[in-house]
C-alpha cells in the first residue's frame, strides 16, 4: 500500500520519521527508475536535501507549519521556480531560469515541502500524451509501452511510481484529471480562479487550472488546503473564502443526489471502461446516494484555448519556429485563423456557459462521468501514426474538456483496471466553490473501495 501525506506527516510532527530519510528515498527511487519512466527533466538533489534539513530542524524546534513541512513534491515543469529552469518540456525555454517562484511555488515552500524537481510534460502543455516533449515521451509506470496522459504525465507517474508524495500540475483541458485516471492516482481540479496561476507558463489564460495529483484524497484536500487563496498578482484570481477542506472530508451529507450524463461522456466507451463505471455507480448506490439520469448539453468549443495559445505563443512562433516539436507548432499555428471577432463572441460565451451551469446543481449535487472513454494508447502506436496523434488526444481528453470551460471543481480517482493492468478512473464534479463537498463524496468513495491502495509493480 502506498504511504499517504496523511500517514507521514503525523510521523513527521512526531519525528518518528526524518524528512531528509523521505527525501533520500525519493532522490533514490527517481535515480532509479526516471530511466525508464522520464517523468523528471530536472532534479533538484542538493536543495531538496537541504530544504528537508532545515525542515527537520524546524520541526525539532517545534516550529511545525502543517501537513506539508518536510513532504517530497514535484512540480510539473511549466511552473516557474527562482534559480531553477523551467522549460515547459520545449526547447524554447530550455536554458529559461525564472527569477521568482510561481504563486503555487511559494506557498508549498511557505507549507515547509520539500521541491524535488521539475516534472516532465507535454510540451507547453499542449496535448493530451505527454508523447510530444524535447526530453522525450513520459512512459506508464503501470505498463512502460503506454502513455501516462497528458499534459501533467511526468506529475502523475511520479506520484504513482513512488517518486514523490504529491505533484503539483496544470489542466487546461484535462491535463491533471486525464493522466490521474490513466497513472491510477488523484487527480484535483479546482475551481477556476480558485488556486493562482500567477508565473504558470499559460496555454490559455481562460481556461488554465492549476491543482494537485495525489495517492489519496485526504492527500488531495491536504495540498489544495495549502494552495487555495487568492493572489492579486493573478488577474483572474478570485477573492473568496479558503474552506478546511480535511476537517469534515469523512463526514458524506446524508442525501447526495448524482447526476449521470449518459449523452455525450458515455458515446463510445471502452467495454471494460464501461463496466468499471457502471460498477462505481453501484457502489454510491450502496451509499445512499440517489442517482439520476440526466441530459447535459457539454460544451466543446476549442477556438477560444486557440487563439490565447496563439496569442501567447505569436512572438516566438514566428521568431524561432524551429525550436518547438512540429506538432506543437501546427497547433500553435492553428489558432492564427482565429479572427479577433470570433475569439470576443468565444470569451463571451465562455461566460454564458460558466453561468449556466450552476443551474444544473439546483437538481443534482454531483455530476459523474468517466475520465476518460478509453484507456491509454501505447507510445508505440502514437509514434508511428504522428498524424493520427491529435485526433486520438481529442478522444483521450473528450470527458474532460467541457469542465474546464465550465470552470467548475472536478476531480479524477482511481475506478479499476483494464484486463491489461491498466488504471481506470472515476470523474466526479459539482458546483463553483463546493471543493470541500466534492472531496468528501470523493473521499467516500475511495474509502468503499480499495483502487487507491493498488501501485504499480515497479
């Protein structure tokens, strides 16, 4: 069974457990398997080791910040960091050193985490495979052939395979949620405006997401409790109020009613996807929730994530072009036909629609999906069909996208495995702000189960 922040942290109160011993291991199993799963670009050895010192002598002294003071992280490798290079997986940002941490950065060191490094991604974020990387393709630590999902892959397959205790990611369109589900682990996607995005390499300014992967999600509520807030250096942060997201995560409200989509997020699933979800619904039957049939419309407009690509990416594009992967590139280039009126008529929808669908949670409490209608190609078959590559991530990040342009908290956990060993994962989501409500239905489930006590034979 994987050790949880939970567990640790108590041992670490205590010191009956040293954060400089977690660190080492962690140094140790990243040295021993990145090798064969590239989930790191760059590890931060002597500074985690002495960030964990100082951590152990702070806690000695009885200065204990919380949960967080001397556990092992990583942070995907698009989230700046002072004096240490953080190149969005591109060969544009290779040599990029940032001068300040990101505004999720300095508040995991503010917790007392310990950084390890930076997690490798799919480049800029764009994509859904984690294939598509100057330092090469992330690999499954469940079946190294596969892919880890994107873009957070490198995050995800560290937390699964043990190389740290939790790992910070982004999601534009699934990029936490997607690989979580396909690397057997949690996967938290806040509200949007939730959690500062603030010195995050954007791919699109309104659909960016950042949020934690974890083994549990008590883990999940942990982290997010420590990066939740509002930043006024973040112009689309929002100022309001940061709940206890543990203090009642095992306290399920008495009547949960969840909401099936069957339209749109069940067309076209795997068999055994399928079966894993339909036997999840049983299990909150089982727990007194009422469920429910019901009709969402799910919105799938892409232009707007686009054209703030292109936006973003314009200047470089045109200026060192052959410094991306091609297909990067192609879709960078793609959101150059957007016209500035048809982005305006994007955005203000975007709002109609973030609007409507708190009216959906006057009926239900939850929403319930899969993740993801199939499981995870292999890197095999991605690599020899390059054209075919967008087109299989469109299908791989279907059930997550609407989210996203919904802005809504959603998380991803572990439902069960594919007759190939594969995980499978479970999408629950509910209204603006609820996180602490999603946690604890999310908790509820995992705790009828026993998906997340399953790792990888590594």
């Amino acid at each position: 069974m994987r050790l949880s922040i939970h567990q640790l942290s108590e041992q670490i109160r205590r010191s009956t457990i040293s954060p400089v011993e977690l660190t080492r291991d962690c140094l140790a199993r990243i040295e021993k398997l990145n090798p064969s799963l590239n989930a790191f670009i760059t590890v931060t050895a002597e500074s985690a080791l002495a960030d964990a010192s100082r951590a152990e002598e702070e806690i000695q002294r009885r200065d204990y910040r919380g949960p967080l003071h001397g556990i092992p992280i990583g942070l995907k490798d698009i989230i700046d960091t002072a004096g240490v290079r953080t190149t969005a997986a591109s060969a544009q940002y290779k040599d990029r050193v940032p001068a300040e941490d990101a505004g999720v950065a300095r508040r995991l060191r503010d917790a007392g985490a310990v950084i390890l490094g930076k997690q490798n991604m799919h480049e800029f974020a764009y994509g859904g495979s984690s294939v598509i990387s100057y330092y090469g393709a992330v690999h499954n630590p469940w079946d190294t052939s596969r892919i880890a999902g994107g873009s957070s892959g490198g995050s995800a397959a560290s937390v699964a395979a043990g190389l740290g205790y939790a790992a910070i990611g982004t999601d534009t369109g699934g990029s936490v949620r997607e690989p979580a589900s396909y690397c057997g682990c949690v996967g938290l996607k806040p509200t949007f405006g939730r959690v500062s995005t603030r010195g995050v390499v954007s791919l699109s300014w309104s659909h960016d997401h950042v949020g934690p992967l974890t083994n549990s999600v008590r883990d999940a509520a942990l982290v997010l409790q420590a990066i939740a807030g509002y930043d006024n250096g973040d112009p689309v942060s929002v100022e309001f109020p940061v709940f206890d997201y543990t203090a009642k995560i095992a306290n399920l409200p008495s009547h949960v009613t969840i909401g099936v989509p069957h339209n749109f997020f069940f067309d076209d699933l795997h068999p055994e996807v399928s079966r894993a979800i339909e036997a999840a619904v049983q299990v909150f039957t089982g727990l007194h929730a009422e469920v429910r049939d019901l009709q969402l419309d799910a919105p799938d407009d892409r232009s707007l994530l686009m054209a703030e690509a292109y936006a973003f990416h314009e200047s470089m594009a045109q200026k060192s072009p052959e410094l991306y992967q091609p297909a990067t590139l192609a879709r960078i280039q793609g959101g150059a036909s957007i016209s500035a009126a048809a982005a305006l008529r994007a955005r203000r929808n975007l709002d109609e629609v973030r609007r409507s669908i708190r009216t959906i949670f006057e009926t239900v409490d939850i929403l319930l999906t899969p993740t993801s209608p199939v499981p995870p190609p292999k890197i095999a078959d991605l690599e020899a069909h390059p054209g075919m590559l967008r087109a299989t991530e469109v299908v791989l990040l279907r059930n997550t996208r609407p989210f996203n342009i919904w802005g809504i908290p959603t998380i991803s956990i572990p439902c069960g495995f594919t007759s190939d060993g594969v995980p499978i994962g479970l999408q629950l989501a509910t209204a603006p702000w609820r996180e602490e409500f999603l946690l604890q239905v999310a908790h509820a489930y995992e705790q009828a189960t026993d998906w997340h006590t399953k790792a990888p034979a590594l």
